[in-house]
C-alpha cells in the first residue's frame, strides 16, 4: 500500500493485518486479515462506526479468530512481506472512495 497517504490509524490497521497473517501462517492478507486489524485497535472510525450500528465487538472478534483459525496455515518466514490478495484490494479501493466521497 506503498504511495498513498494514509494516516498512522490505517497504517497500524496494515501492520496488524499483516501481523495476523504472518501468526496465523497464512500467505497472504485477506479482507478478514483487515478486519482483524481494525478489531486490534479498539478505537477509530471503523470501532465507533460498528459500535453506532450496534455491533457486538467482542462476538465479532470472536467470529473473526474462528475463521482466521478454520484457514489452512503454511510455514511463512516471518520477514516475508505478504501480498494483499484482489478481495483485500478491492475492499480498499472502496473504502478510499468513500473516504474521498466523504471528503475525509
């Protein structure tokens, strides 16, 4: 996610993405990789937007370590830099649009 500006918020998201990939051994960075990245934070946007909608956080967290953990792992070292898949990129692409639509 080289060459844009992202705030330290979304770029911690990243890190713990790819922070959860790499434990768990996956091979790349999913869109539940992000979302487990959002759901490590406890604060932001994403948190308070989930909140106001009356997401259960905790059982989401929950649903999210449960699918991490059905995934197949493969021995990943863990100074590889994971690829972000098409899903992942695409969820993106739309979150920055929303974000330029919002003028955030």
């Amino acid at each position: 996610m080289r060459g844009f500006n992202f705030t330290s918020g979304v770029r911690e998201v990243f890190r713990n993405a790819r922070e959860t990939a790499q434990t768990m051994g996956h091979d790349r960075v999913d869109p539940i990789h992000l979302l487990s990245g959002i759901l490590r934070n406890d604060v932001g946007v994403a948190i308070a937007t989930l909140v106001n909608l009356g997401v259960d956080l905790e059982a989401l967290k929950r649903s999210v370590e449960h699918e991490l953990r059905s995934r197949p792992t493969l021995a990943i070292d863990g100074s590889t830099d994971l690829a972000y898949t098409d899903e992942s990129k695409r969820t993106l692409e739309l979150t920055m649009a929303s974000a330029r639509d919002l003028d955030h």
